[in-house]
C-alpha cells in the first residue's frame, strides 16, 4: 500500500470526506443535546404520572422497542464494517462512523420533537 493510499485512510484529504467529517461532527454535536432533552422529557413523564397510567405504559413499550430497533440498526452497521474489513475491503473510519451514527441522531432528533 502506497504511503497516500495509507494516509487518506487516516485524514479525509478529498472534498466528499470532509464533507462527511463535517456531517459526523455535525450528527455528534446535535444528537448530544437531544438525548439530554429526550432524557429530561421522558423522567419528567416518570415523575408526573403514575406507573400504571396507561400513557406512561404505552411510551415505555415504544422507548424499548426504539432502543431495540436502534441498537439492531447499529449493530448491523458495525457487523457491516467488521466482515468489509475481514474481506480486505476498506471502508473510511468517518464512512462507518456516519452509518453507525445516523439512525441514532434521527431516533434522538425524532423522539425530543415527539415528547416535547
């Protein structure tokens, strides 16, 4: 492997990479303070209504199936990178990162709009 070859794997040399750093640090920055914000709305539901009201039961059965969904999309994508690498292909480290990331920012962004 050439030593180019070799430094672009490492540092987004060309303009579509850096774009999808951009968009990485992007998703990291935003998803951030919407999981705060998720967090925050859902306790403040835990606080307010009882255990049993039927609202609280029905956002606590769609929070787990969210967190399953969301945890099955990510675990694909690392699976997905892991056999590319075990094969000999190479797949940038902010290409696998936006794919990994990606469903978590949109359920993040999703549910603090839904829940505020």
């Amino acid at each position: 492997m050439s030593k180019h070859n070799r430094l672009s794997a490492i540092i987004p040399i060309t303009s579509d990479a850096r774009s999808d750093v951009r968009k990485l640090g992007g998703i990291l920055i935003d998803a951030g303070p919407a999981a705060l914000s998720t967090i925050n709305l859902r306790v403040g539901m835990l606080v307010t209504h009882a255990p049993l009201n039927p609202k609280m039961i029905l956002e606590n059965r769609r929070m787990v199936t969210e967190k399953l969904a969301a945890l099955w999309d990510t675990g694909l994508e690392v699976q997905m990178a892991w056999l590319d690498m075990l094969s000999g292909g190479h797949t940038p480290w902010w290409t696998t990162s936006l794919r990994i990331l990606e469903p978590l920012h949109k359920r993040a962004i999703d549910n603090s709009k839904r829940l505020s």
